[in-house]
C-alpha cells in the first residue's frame, strides 16, 4: 500500500495535465500516452518484478507508468506548444 500511495501525485497530475490537452482541442495524444503507459510499461513492470516482489509488483508497475506518462505528455507539451 505505501508504494501504491507514491503513485497518488502523478495520477492527479495526469488528470491535470490532460484537462489541458483536451483544452488545447487535442485528444488523442494523452489517449495514447496512457495506452502506452498501461500496456507497454505497466505490464512490462509487472512482469518482470512480479517473480522478485510479489503483488507489490502491481504497485510498482503503477507508480513507474503514472510516472512515465506524466513525463511524455509534459515533455509533449513543452515541445509542441514551446510551454
């Protein structure tokens, strides 16, 4: 549970971060960042920690990919609208 909480701040970031893509009229971005997030780095975490951590795995694999995609869509914005 205390590595699940880590992921608490990008997961509110992310949400954040979002409104303003959808603000700027593009959607698609943050809706493929997210499913690169969730199928490619989230079970990929998962997978390989599970053998050495167990469930706390899941958690890991949350915290890394929240974060991973709050960096792809901030360094997006930064490069595509000079923020």
């Amino acid at each position: 549970f205390r590595v699940f909480t880590l992921s608490m701040f990008f997961l509110a970031a992310n949400t954040y971060i979002t409104r303003f893509y959808y603000a700027k009229a593009n959607s698609v971005v943050p809706v493929i960042f997210s499913l690169i997030s969730v199928f490619a780095i989230n079970l990929g975490v998962i997978y390989l920690m599970i053998d050495s951590h167990g469930a706390s795995a899941i958690a890991y694999g949350t915290v890394i990919s929240a974060a991973a995609n709050f960096v792809m869509l901030a360094i997006y914005a930064r490069v595509k609208w000079k923020l």
